[in-house]
C-alpha cells in the first residue's frame, strides 16, 4: 500500500514509476478491464460491463499518470535520468493514458 502512496506523492523513482506502474501495470489494467468489458457486454450486462471497463481502468490511467508527473518533477525521484527522457516518459504516459481511457 506504501508504494501507491508513493507513487502518488512522486517519490517514486521516474524510471521505476514509468516502466512498473505505467508500462506494465497499465498494460495488466487495461487489458483485463477491457476483456471484462467485453465478457459482460457479450453477455448483456451493460451497466457491469461499463463499471469493470472504465470505472476501474479510467481511475488507474488518471492515479498513474499524476504519479509519472510528479516523480518526473521530483529532483530525488529523476536524479538518474536525463530531461529529456523524463520528458519523453510523461508525454508517452499521458498519451497512452489519454489513448486507453477514450477508447
């Protein structure tokens, strides 16, 4: 539990916060909300289907993104990475966050 208050607070390494929570926590989120979505929605269950597929994976992209944010903005967290990765890790996580949400 300490380590999503972590990332929330952005004292969370960037390169940590990035791949772990962005990469492979938001691929793990997204594609189990969105399988979910479909077996309820095949299934006729509209109101389910829309909770699984966007009440949980929409409030994962938005907490993860802020925590990218910050941990970029952190000096201690971005200490080992160059600006202009750490630019690039929160533009591609803020797009794909943008990306997975809408569709």
């Amino acid at each position: 539990m300490s380590d999503i208050r972590n990332l929330h607070t952005g004292t969370v390494s960037l390169e940590r916060a990035f791949w772990n929570w962005a990469i492979a926590g938001g691929l793990i989120v997204n594609l189990l909300t969105t399988f979910g979505f479909l077996v309820l929605t095949s299934t006729d269950n509209t109101i389910a289907a829309l909770i699984i597929g966007y009440g949980i994976s929409i409030p994962y992209n938005i907490w993860v993104t802020i925590g990218v944010v910050r941990s970029a903005a952190n000096p201690e967290a971005s200490a080992n990475v160059p600006s202009n990765r750490a630019r690039a890790f929160v533009a591609i996580t803020i797009l794909g966050a943008l990306i997975l949400s809408l569709t």
